[in-house]
C-alpha cells in the first residue's frame, strides 16, 4: 500500500497491520494453556501428560491457521481478538481435560448417563469447527456492509433459532431449560447463535430508522420521550425475550437480547430515554415473570440464600461454587489440586469459572476477567474506529452482548446475581458456544480490519498534483 | 454515535468492575468463612487426605491407615487388634467422626494442630505434604493382651491398670468390645454397622475402664480402712476393734450382716480385711461420720471427672446421707459407685505409699519426625494417707492375697496385695453380682502396677461369683505381664 507514492492527501497514513504484534501474543496464548496443561497432569499424576505433544501442535495450529488468514484476508485486523479467544480457548480446554481426570465427576456420568466419556477431545474438535468457521468469516466475508442485505432475513433467521427448542420432537429439556435442539447425536443450543443473527438484524434496522426513533419525540421532564409507534419495535424485542424466558425457562438469553437490544438502540439514537425504558421494561418484565414462574423464583431464592436448607434440597451448585471460590483465596489451590468436581453437574459449563477460582486463586479469575474486559475493549474500539454505522452497530451490539454474557454467566456462579443457564464464551465446554463466538470474534476481526485499513490508493491520475481528492 | 459508544464502553468497564470487585469479596474478604463453610466437604477431605499418625504402644503402632479406592476420602483408619484397644483408642470414622483419644488428639493425628504449624510453613514452602504425628502412650502390649484375654472368656467386664509411681495407665481393656475398623469408612455399610453397635444390649461401645460405674462392694474397704488410720479411729491393725457382732445399723432395727459365718466379733482390721467383714468396716464409717469418710474418698479421686486425657466419668461417694446409709456406703454399697480406673487409683496410692500420682495414658505426641511436640510429666494429684498407714495397709492387702479371700492372684516370687469385692445389685439384689477385685504387686524396686478388675453379670452361677474367683485371676495375669515385661 505505498500510497505515498501519490501526493494525495489522504491514504498517506500508512497503518501499521499490526500482525507481527499478534503473532508474538499468539505464541504466549498458546504456551500459556500448554504450561497449564503440563500443571495440572503433574499435580494429579505426577507426570507430564502424554497428550501434551498432541494438544501443543493441535493449539498451536489452530492458533497458526487463524493467524495466516488474519495475516492474509484481514491484514489490518486488531492484533488483540485472536490472542485473547485463542488463550481463552485453551485455559478451557485445559480445565475442562482437568474436570475429566475427577474420578468423582467420571462416577457421577456412569450413575447417570451409564458411561463416562471424555469431554476434552469433543471441545478440542468444536474449537477446530469454531476456528473454521472463523476462518470462512474471514475469507467470504470481504466485507461487513454486505450482511446489510440480510437484514430481514436474519430478523425471521434469529426468530426461527429462538423458537426451536419449542418445536416438539427437536427440542431437549435439559435440567428445567428448555434451549437445546437434538440433531442426531448432537445436542445445538440455537439461542448461541441467534445471538449474532440478531445482533445483524438489530444492526440493519437500526441503521435505516435511528433517525426516526431519535428525532420524533416530545420533550417530557428533561427526556425525550419516544412516539408510540416507534416502541413498536422495543415492545415487540421485550415481548420476545419475555416469551423466551416464560417458554424456554431461560434467564439468561432473555437478558442477553433484551440488553444487547437497548444498547444497540441508544447508540443509535443517542437518546439516553431508550435505556430508562429499557431498564423500567426489563424490571417489569423480571418482576412480572417472576410472580408467576417458579422455576425464577426459585432461582432467585437459591441466589438470596444459597446455603439455606431449601435451597439445597432444589441445588447446591451455588453453595459449592461459592465454596470453591472460597477455598481458593487469593493464590488458588493450583491447577488439578482443588476439588471443584463438587460441583457436580455443569462443573465443566456453567460453573466451569468457579474451578479456576478454587485453583487459580482471585489473581487468576481476575486475569480471565481482565481478558474478558479486553476483548469486549476491542470490540468496543472497533465500533469506535468503523467508519460505517452498520459497522459500528453491529461491532457494539456483539461486544455488548459479549460483555452482558460475560457478566451474567460469572455474576451468577459468583453470587452476584440469580444465576442463569449461560456458558463462559471459549472457556466453558459446549459445542455451540464455542463455534458461535469464534464466529463472533470473525465478525469483530472483519471490522477491525475495514476500519483500520487505510483507503485504498486512488487511481493512478494525471492531474493529482492540481485536484484534491475529497473523500467521505 | 461515538459519545454513547464511549458511554457503553464505560458501562461494559463497570460490569467487569463489578465482577472484579465481587470476585475480591468472595476470594479474599469471604474466602476463609467459605473454606471453613460447615457445608464444605473440602474440610472432610483434605482431613482424610493424607494418612493418618499413629497411636503408639511399646515402641510399635496399634493404628494405620489404608487407602479407601472409590471415595473422595482417600484415607481410612485401620487397627491392629481393634477390638483389643477400642477402649483406649476409641473410634475414628469418616462417617460418624471420632471419640476418646482418635478425637482429643486429633489435631497431631491429622497434621493440623497449631503446634506443628511452624512445620507445617516450612513444608508449604518447600514442597512437602503435611503429616500426622504420632501419639505415644504410656499402655503395655502384655498387660493389654492379658487384661482382654481374661476379660473375653467371662463376658461383660472392665480392667484398669496404673503403674502407681507415675501415674501411667498400663492397661485399659473392656468386654464385650468393638472393632473400630468395621466402621472407619464412609460406605452406608458401615454406617449400619455402628447404629447396630449402638442399639447393641450388651453395649460394646461403652468404654467401662472408664465410662461405667460399678457399686465397688468390698473393694471400698481399704478406702474405709485409709479413712480409719489416717482419723486416729485405730493405730494398730492387728489390735482389736470395738466391733460387736451381730452389729445393728445405728437409728435402724436392722443388722448388717455379713457374708457367711465369718469371725468379725471384734477383729482387728487386718483380719477384718482379710475376711471381708462388712460389721466391721460398716461401723468404722458410720464411727468416722460420712465427712471424714466423704473427705478420704475425695483424696482418692472420687466425686470428680479424671482426664487421661480421656474423659473419665466420676466415681460416686454419696455426699449427703444418714448413718446406716453411710454403714452402707463404706463397704461399697448404697450409692457408693466406682469405675474400675477409680478403683485402680485407690490400689496405686496405697501401693505408692500414700501418694495419688495423677492417672495419664498419653506419655509423649510427636510430629511425624519424631520430634516431641509435648512431653507429659507425672503430677502428683493427692496424699490420702501418710506413708505409715499406706505401708499398714499394704500388709493388710498382702495378708488377704496371702491367707484370705484373695489367693488367686499369687505370683511366686512377688509381693502382691489385693481386696476382692462382691457388690449386689438389681431389685432385691436379684442380679448376678459384679466381682471385683484390686490389686498391686511389689519388687524389689517399689510397684510396678496396680490393678482393677470388674466382672459384671457373669454366665457363671451366682454362688460361683466373687471377686476371688472371677477377678482375681486377671488381674493376677496383668501384673505378672507388666512384671514380665520390666524384667
């Protein structure tokens, strides 16, 4: 891109790519979790794994395949999502490997499924798929602007996703949540991925009418208050994720869409009385649901009084999460030495964050949620640097939804709020969790990269000493 | 649009902030209460994590540890002969928990006590898992064996054995027995096991060394005989006493009577001991009042709790009674109610020349390197009486081992002194009496032990049952393994 070649203006800002940056940062995101993995098989073994070959060059080449595509078709992305996923990617790969060692947790499967199977070698798999689908982003999706077009169909996409744990016969009622679909042997939670088809139509719509929703208002006691029929669509995402949540008995997924809906709506508007409704319709919504739903209700009693004797008749997960919080201070037991198989059921999902408390001490989760800050970071600057509001939508409306997983999910397994059936984006194992945020990372990348890419040299012009190209 | 994303990325900082700060309270603020939760079972299992120390007898551990496969508590206590030294181990399990000496010096056993802590830093730093020390203590394998042995073949019964001039319990047996390694783990199996025990008739978890009291009977004597020398009430034991026979109870119309036709008109006390008169001693009480009589018996440790360390029930002198019953009291009847430790205590002191040593059965508790972490030395508890009368007493003891009712527990070549006992008990005395019977014997280098035996509800036929013929001849073989085993 030598466009100092011309004497134009612009274009003369020659951006560095930033990629060798990445390639340096993509050498500790993988011998990071590869000295983890030896930790743990030392501590519980007292040997260095035998897999440790295997699972390096499997890490190391997923983390190298993403590279040379970042390196190939997004040259300008930002040089931090790659490293922070792929870290992400293999600390859960490793703990998970970890979970699977419990002789407590291999019992538990046999009473429950009649055998145990590993669960490390099928995360290792979706980590590949997932890094293949970001891969496919990257090479198919030149650019951002084109999803655009598919607005409306990701409107009825995201619908169709939402609604199929409902569809009888397809979907899985796992544990009192209904958001699994079985097909064939695989078990896909839909709600995963609705949540960058959504965050595409939120993008689309908003795009074409912020104008109407932020201008046609009546000034009311300092705010702007909304037409009526501008709320239509706000009713109708509150409506939405009110019915997931009575229907799918899904906290989590609800909140997710609902607030990832109204921060795509105040950036769009800049209308700070967007969030007001937002907040007074989610406390509606909650409070209204919860009157009736017990399954809420009872989510909401085991957060008040996670040790009481009601509580734990229903669940002790949140007694034992706490616990193992606890009894990892401030250093951690160190990796493969904790007894967070206590946990039991969802040890290596849900809860898997409440393993690296017991073992990795307060000094690692809050380097696994500063890693987290980071990304969504990133994302954030990258809706910041997008020169296009699609692409400044759609990059905050997939950060912010990051962001609200994030907290949600280690809020709940913290005790910080009732907890939610939601995975930890990349640690935690889960199939489609792992696919669809490597998706979004794609997504995130192509951004970056079109924001960051200086404009393309003009075309060779004989009169560029005398015209001055004016570009938008 | 850039001024509300600024504001969401500051609102996405908050959540994250949000997480940290809640994660600081639950890991640093909240984290020792969680790690020592009530409901966290990490205490159990890291309790159960490492072997546990040993409980040492003669140099050799009774106690050890074996690896439970399939249970999050790696570790499971084992004995060596359980049954044997339940009554002075007691039980570890890690369904039902611990008693006597697995509980009270659990914090050795399991590593965790604060005297190792400095230990226990270094092994942190340099690497090293935490041990469980060990508890040395003061039992003597052949006494054990011969106590438990005699004790087996005659049904329910006790034995306590104190060396009287330190004060260190030699044996400390009880039938029927359990064996604490049927219920060490943590299956629901074992779990059955010790409810069956506990619901048990003949309650083998009862600890009746020290744990169960016994109307003392005849054995009292040589308290109301101490309690006679030491107020003035007679010099000489081979004097005559002013003891009319038949001797009727004072305010009462009923005579007290003795066992058989025996010659109590006035004996003097060595003849009186030798035959076991209840006139005799029972006026000696009733003379001497029940507050010289109180006072003696709480010289020898009665009326109150021993702890060695195991808690000991308290031996009962009635405080407050009338003159028959105080008769009564002082030839071991009424309520006047001993454990056989209680009883071992009094044998000691007179062996001991008057001296009460304070009984104990832990000598030393060790890191697991062996270093002493705490030394016990012994402690005088009380002078009953002085060494004349004590030395008075032991001939009397030794006249009723030599000539009287207590010949069964001669040893050729030893001086031994015993009192027998025959105490009756149930409604009308319809139950078989419990025999008793204490004992000491002497070397040339003072006492090495004094001892109590109890036998209760024997299958033998009632006239068979007497301290002479029952007890005897286990504390015989008591004293002959602990003289055995010091030469």
């Amino acid at each position: 891109m030598s466009s100092t070649t011309h004497t134009s203006t612009i274009g003369a800002i020659g951006a560095p790519s930033r990629r060798n940056t990445e390639l340096a940062l993509l050498a500790f995101a993988v011998v990071i979790p590869l000295f983890a993995y030896m930790n743990v098989g030392l501590a519980l073994t007292g040997e260095v794994p035998t897999g440790m070959l295997g699972y390096g060059m499997g890490l190391g080449l997923l983390a190298g395949v993403g590279h040379i595509v970042v390196r190939k078709f997004a040259a300008y992305a930002d040089p931090l999502l790659l490293p922070l996923a792929t870290v992400l990617n293999g600390l859960g790969l490793v703990v998970i490997w970890r979970l699977d060692q419990s002789e407590k947790l291999q019992a538990r499967a046999e009473a429950q499924f009649g055998a145990f199977s590993p669960s490390a070698p099928n995360q290792l798999m979706y980590s590949a798929i997932g890094i293949a689908l970001f891969v496919g982003v990257l090479i198919f999706l030149k650019d951002h602007r084109v999803l655009q077009r598919y607005t409306y169909i990701s409107m009825v996409g995201a619908i169709v996703l939402l609604l199929l744990p409902l569809v009888p016969g397809l979907g899985e009622n796992i544990f009192g949540a209904k958001i699994w679909i079985r097909v064939g042997g695989f078990t896909i939670q839909p709600g995963e991925f609705a949540k960058i088809v959504i965050a595409i139509f939120f993008a689309g719509y908003l795009m074409v009418k912020r104008d109407a929703l932020a201008l046609a208002s009546r000034r009311f006691m300092g705010l702007y208050l909304p037409r009526g029929r501008d709320l239509g669509p706000i009713i109708v995402v509150w409506a939405t994720s009110i019915l997931i949540l009575v229907f799918e008995t899904d906290l989590g997924t609800s909140l997710l869409f609902f607030g990832m809906f109204v921060v795509m709506l105040y950036v769009a508007t800049e209308r700070t009385s967007w969030i007001v409704f937002g907040l007074l319709m989610s406390a509606v919504g909650a409070v209204g649901v919860a009157s009736f739903e017990p399954h809420v209700q009872q989510r909401v009693d085991a957060w008040l009084n996670p040790f009481s004797d009601a509580t734990l008749q229903q669940t002790d997960q949140i007694a034992q999460s706490l616990m193992a919080f606890g009894s990892g201070g401030v250093l951690g037991t160190g990796l493969g030495q904790g007894n967070s198989d206590l946990i039991g059921f969802a040890a290596n999902s849900d809860f898997i964050l409440a393993t690296f408390g017991e073992e990795m001490g307060l000094a690692g989760v809050m380097a696994i949620l500063l890693i987290y800050g980071l990304i969504v970071e990133r994302g954030v600057r990258t809706a910041l640097a997008a020169r296009d509001p699609f692409g400044k939508l759609l990059a905050i409306g997939l950060s912010g939804a990051f962001a609200i997983q994030v907290f949600v999910v280690s809020g709940g397994v913290m005790g910080l709020i009732p907890l939610t059936g939601m995975t930890m984006p990349f640690l935690a194992y889960g199939g489609s969790s792992v696919i669809a945020n490597w998706a979004l990372i794609g997504i995130l990348i192509r951004i970056s990269d079109t924001a960051r890419r200086p404009a393309p040299s003009p075309a060779p012009n004989p009169d560029a000493e005398m015209t001055q190209v004016v570009r938008p | 649009m850039n001024k509300p994303l600024r504001r969401i990325a500051i609102f996405c900082g908050l959540l994250v902030f949000a997480l940290l700060a809640r994660d600081n309270w639950l890991q640093y603020v909240q984290a020792d209460s969680l790690a020592k939760h009530e409901k966290n079972r990490r205490v159990t299992i890291e309790r159960y994590s490492q072997p546990r120390g040993d409980i040492i007898v003669d140099g050799k551990p009774i106690t050890g540890s074996k690896a439970t496969p399939g249970s999050d508590l790696k570790y499971k206590r084992t004995w060596k002969n359980g049954p044997m030294w339940a009554p002075v181990t007691g039980y570890s399990s890690q369904r039902i928990g611990a008693n006597q000496l697995e509980y009270i010096d659990d914090g050795i056993l399991t590593g965790n006590d604060d005297r190792l802590f400095f230990r226990r830093t270094l092994d942190m730093l340099t690497g090293e898992k935490k041990e469980g020390g060990n508890v040395v203590t003061t039992l003597n394998g052949a006494a054990q064996k011969a106590a438990y042995e005699g004790l087996k073949g005659r049904g329910k019964g006790a034995v306590a054995a104190i060396d009287p001039s330190t004060g260190a319990i030699l044996a400390l047996a009880s039938t029927p027995s359990y064996d604490p390694g049927d219920f060490a783990g943590n299956t629901n199996d074992e779990a059955q096991k010790f409810l069956d025990l506990d619901k048990d008739k003949d309650k083998p978890l009862v600890n009746r060394a020290l744990r169960e009291t016994y109307p003392p009977g005849s054995t009292f004597k040589v308290v109301t005989a101490a309690a006679a020398l030491e107020n003035g009430l007679y010099d000489d034991i081979d004097g005559k006493t002013d003891s009319p026979l038949p001797w009727t109870m004072p305010n009462t119309t009923t005579p007290l009577k003795n066992e058989g036709d025996i010659p109590c008109k006035n004996a003097s006390l060595r003849e009186a001991l030798r035959v076991s008169c209840n006139t005799v001693f029972g006026k000696i009480g009733s003379d001497l009042g029940k507050d010289k009589m109180l006072e003696t018996a709480k010289k020898f440790g009665f009326n109150s709790e021993q702890f060695v360390p195991v808690r000991s029930n308290a031996s009962n002198f009635p405080e407050d009674m009338d003159k028959p019953q105080t008769a009564l009291s002082s030839i071991g009847q009424f309520e006047t109610a001993a454990t056989p430790l209680q009883m071992a205590m009094v044998a000691s002191a007179i062996a001991n020349d008057g001296t009460l040593m304070e009984p104990y059965m832990v000598d030393e508790l060790q890191a697991r390197n062996l270093d002493t972490v705490e030394k016990h030395s012994p402690k005088e508890m009380s002078e009953p009486l002085s060494k004349e009368n004590a030395q008075k007493l032991q001939e009397m003891m030794e006249t009723v081992v030599e000539e009287g009712t207590g010949t069964n527990a001669k040893i050729p070549g030893v001086t031994v002194g015993g009192k027998t006992g025959t105490a009756q008990h149930g409604v009308a005395n319809s139950k078989n009496p419990y025999a008793w019977f204490i004992s000491y014997a002497k070397t040339d280098s003072g006492s090495p032990v004094a001892v109590a035996v109890v036998v209760e509800d024997s299958k033998a036929s009632r006239d068979d049952i007497s301290g002479g013929g029952l007890a005897a001849p286990i504390a015989r073989d008591v004293m002959k393994a602990v003289i055995n085993s010091k030469k």
